[in-house]
C-alpha cells in the first residue's frame, strides 16, 4: 500500500473514531424514565450497555446518574485492490450507563 493510501486509511479511522465519541452523548434519552427504559432504548439503538449500579434498587426504580461512551468497532474495508475510497463501518458500540 503506498504511502498516501494509509494516510488516507489512518484518516478515516480517525475520523470515524471522533464521531463516534460524541454520539452517545447524542443518544442519550432525555426528559423524565427510570433507568429501565433508558437502557432499553439505548439499546434499540445498537448500543451494547454497560450498567454500573450505585446502590441496590431495581432498575425500573433507579435513575440514571450519567452516560458515558464506551469502546466503538469498527473496520475499514477497501473493498476491491486499487479502490481509491475506503469505506469504514462500526461493528460495534458500547455505552456505560450510571444509576443511582
């Protein structure tokens, strides 16, 4: 691969890796719910959610205390040898999500 194609490849990576940060940020449910519902639309939303509880109550009586992003997958692909644009797609997201 010469040297511009993996600058390219490197940028788009990176690209992709900075708007996937921000996006649980954006996803997160607002207005008034339980924790309960919250993590079920997250996960509606592709996330693979990470609960990290603050105390003993049940979910459906918990609320959320913050959303933080986690790890996102992704893979870029050339798709054919020669291929002047690289197309990268997320495999995968994570969310942590904190009750209280």
């Amino acid at each position: 691969m010469n040297t511009f194609g993996f600058a390219a490849v490197i940028a788009s990576g990176l690209g992709a890796a900075v708007l996937g940060l921000g996006a649980p940020a954006n996803a997160a449910p607002t207005g008034p719910g339980n924790a309960e519902q919250t993590i079920s639309q997250l996960q509606a939303q592709g996330y693979n959610v990470i609960v990290n509880r603050l105390g003993a109550s049940q979910l459906y009586q918990a609320t959320v205390v913050a959303v933080r992003p986690g790890q996102t997958y992704s893979r870029t692909d050339s798709g054919v040898p020669g291929a002047d644009h690289p197309t990268t797609t997320v495999t995968g997201k994570t969310v942590y999500v904190d009750v209280r």
